[in-house]
C-alpha cells in the first residue's frame, strides 16, 4: 500500500487530491518524499501567506509549546489570548475591536451568524450567489452553489441570496426583518470577483437605512492578501462584524469574529473549547508582526501589480483561450474559456501548483513575499502550457 492509498483507505474519501504528498516547505517552495520540488501558489488555500515554515511562527510555536498549550477562555484568563486579542483591535478597521476566537473561517462565520442575530433580534440573513462561507450549517445555509448544500437539505430557514455586484437586487430583499448582509468583498471560491465601483459602499447605506449589520467575510481576503490588511480598506467600508481566519496563523489553526465596540453579548452566549488557546494566539500574533516588520502588505500589492500585469500579457496573446485576468493584489485569476483542471494539470508537471475557483478558472494565493524572479517562472510555466493546447 503507497502513501496515496494509505490516507485514502484510512480516510473518509470527502477529498479529491492531487497525487502529490507534500513533506516539508520553505517559503514559496515544497517537497515531496522525493525531493522533488514546487513553487507553491496554493498555500493550504491562502493559509501560508507568511510562506511555510516561516522561523518566526515556527519559533513562537516551539517556545509556546514549552510553556502552555491550553487555557479554557471560559474559566481562566490568558496572557498571550489577551496579547492577541488587544492586536487584532489595533489593526482591524474603525472600531472594530471585540474579538471572539475560535479555530477555522467556518467557526467565524457560526459565530458572525450567531451573534447578528443576537444582537439584532432578527432572523434573516441575505447573502449572495456565488458566495462560499464554509461548511458547517450556518456557514453552508449562507454558501450559494447546490454542490455544496444540496446533500445536507433542509438547511437553517431565514437564508436568501442576491446577485453580488446588484445594490437594486439587495434594495428589493432588504427589510426590516434583515439581521444582517454577508458579503466576501472579493469573492473567493465563487471566481475571484471584485465589487464593482461603489457597490461595498452601497450595500453599507442599504444596511444603515433598515438598520441590518453588514458583515464583511474576509477569510480569505484578509491578512494583506489582496494589498491592504483587510480588503474591504480598498473602499474605505467597515463592517459591523467581520469573520477572519486562514492566513492569520501562519498555518496554525485560528479564526475569528470581531464586532463593533458597542456589540455586546451576555455571558455563555457562545464559546469554544480551543478558541484562543495560547498556541494559536502565539502563532497569529508571530505571524501579524511579521505582516508588519516586513511591510508585506505593501510586498502583496507591488508584487501583485507585477504578477497581473505579466498575466494580462498572456491573455492578450491567448484570447481564444483565457477570457480574463481578476484579482488583487495576491489574489489572482485567470478566467478561462475552457475546464481548468487540465492546465492545473499541466503546471503541476512543471512543478507549478496553483488552484480551482470553480470549473474554468486558475487561481494564484502565493506567499506574499513571492519574489519577482518566483513570479517570472509562473508567467512563463503558463506560456508553456498555453502554448502547447
């Protein structure tokens, strides 16, 4: 039995895989058991942002791990919790500044979900089409495409869509019975779309005139990805509630929901048995000061400028093939107009690894310190394989 078929046979086969065992990484590489090595424009789906093995988190890992692994947030408080907790208030924007902690980009959307409700005494909540939250029930009742929800029917009442991108289809659903809007301001899994001009900024009027909470699902979006630290700051909106998760470990599990400084909850509200363990916090709060010292958000937005622009060259010289180029900053596209999968294929033979977004588009989440020179050998993998369709 290879190792393949190993993690098959003793797994629950929920997964699809590439045939690829990845065994260790370094920065925007990994290695498989042969030594072969990738350039990796995947990262766990956006996780390794800081790039693998990063030696600050990896340090603050190794020296928490010495000293507390474990501390319940619901009977004892934490030094290295309150650490981060005080962090995340200082980056986030507005005011934005009260946390809850829990352990993946799911959870934070259960808890965003739990708490506009709450806090509302509101029932609905509308999202949009093409829109992905996660796949736990609350998460997948706001999540659009039926491949996700259709197994798990009936899904919680009180979920309705709208086509993102439409102020005149959310005017038409909003009412006063709207807890809350939930809104990726860049859609991820949906294709990598961003809002069209002023369209963040109108949904928050439409939110204030019913007096609905507008929150921001910036999961995948966050932590500099796209050129700011949240990507919601590139249209100067806030949320009342935004759910981050992914990136802000360094790949150690953590997530969480921030709410505006007057959103308040009564005690057992909600909670979580890991969330906020000083593992976690150490390795989020390692993982932002090395957003920071580095200047990575500024690196994600001045490599993504380059990334897009040699990507836009390669669409205009394969017009039958790709229709275009989306994204921002490290957050990158290409819409195809063909399946993706066998050109993800193809780059993984030339030890590229990038993702899906949906059935024709290939999609680029690398480390945000992808150099200029690790940029190149992509554009011109993707010429190779273009070339030879």
């Amino acid at each position: 039995m290879n190792e393949f078929d190993r993690e098959d046979r003793f797994s629950t086969g929920v997964y699809s895989r590439q045939s690829l065992q990845l065994i260790e990484g370094s920065g925007a590489t990994v290695r498989d058991g042969d030594g072969n090595e990738y350039l990796d424009l995947t990262t766990g789906i956006g996780v390794a942002a800081v790039g693998h093995a990063n030696g600050a988190v990896a340090e603050a890992v190794k020296d928490q791990a010495e000293k507390l692994l474990t501390c319940s947030p619901a009977y004892f408080y934490s030094d290295v919790r309150a650490d981060l907790l005080e962090k995340l208030a200082e980056i986030t924007p507005g005011n934005l500044s009260r946390s809850f902690l829990c352990n993946s980009g799911t959870e934070a959307i259960e808890a965003s979900l739990k708490f506009a409700r709450s806090h509302s005494g509101r029932e609905e909540i509308i999202a949009t089409m093409r829109g992905f939250h996660g796949r736990t029930l609350g998460s997948l009742s706001a999540t659009w495409k039926r491949k996700y929800t259709k197994p798990f029917e009936p899904l919680i009442p009180g979920f309705n869509h709208v086509p993102y991108g439409n102020l005149e289809k959310l005017g038409e659903e909003i009412s006063q019975d709207t807890a809350a809007v939930l809104i990726e301001p860049i859609q991820g899994e949906g294709g990598i779309h961003t809002p069209p001009e002023g369209y963040l900024a109108g949904v928050r009027e439409i939110c204030d005139e019913v007096g609905a909470l507008l929150i921001f699902d910036e999961v995948q979006t966050g932590f500099g990805r796209t050129g700011e630290m949240f990507a919601g700051q590139h249209w100067n909106v806030t949320p009342d509630i935004m759910a981050i998760a992914k990136a802000m470990g360094g790949g150690v599990p953590i997530g969480a929901s921030i709410v505006r400084e007057d959103i308040e909850f009564s005690t057992g509200l909600h909670g979580s048995t890991f969330g906020g363990n000083p593992l976690s916090a150490r390795a989020a709060l390692a993982t932002i000061n090395y957003i920071e010292e580095n200047d990575l958000v500024d690196l994600a937005r001045e490599r993504g400028e380059i990334f897009k622009r040699g990507l836009e060259e390669i669409a205009s010289d394969n017009e039958k093939l790709v229709r275009e180029v989306r994204g921002l900053g490290l957050m990158l596209a290409l819409q195809l107009r063909k399946k993706s999968g066998p050109y993800l294929d193809k780059l993984m033979k030339k030890n590229i690894l990038a993702l899906p977004a949906g059935s024709s588009v290939i999609r680029f989440l690398p480390p945000l310190e992808i150099s200029p020179g690790e940029i190149d050998r992509v554009l011109e993998a993707l010429r190779e394989v273009f070339a030879s369709d």
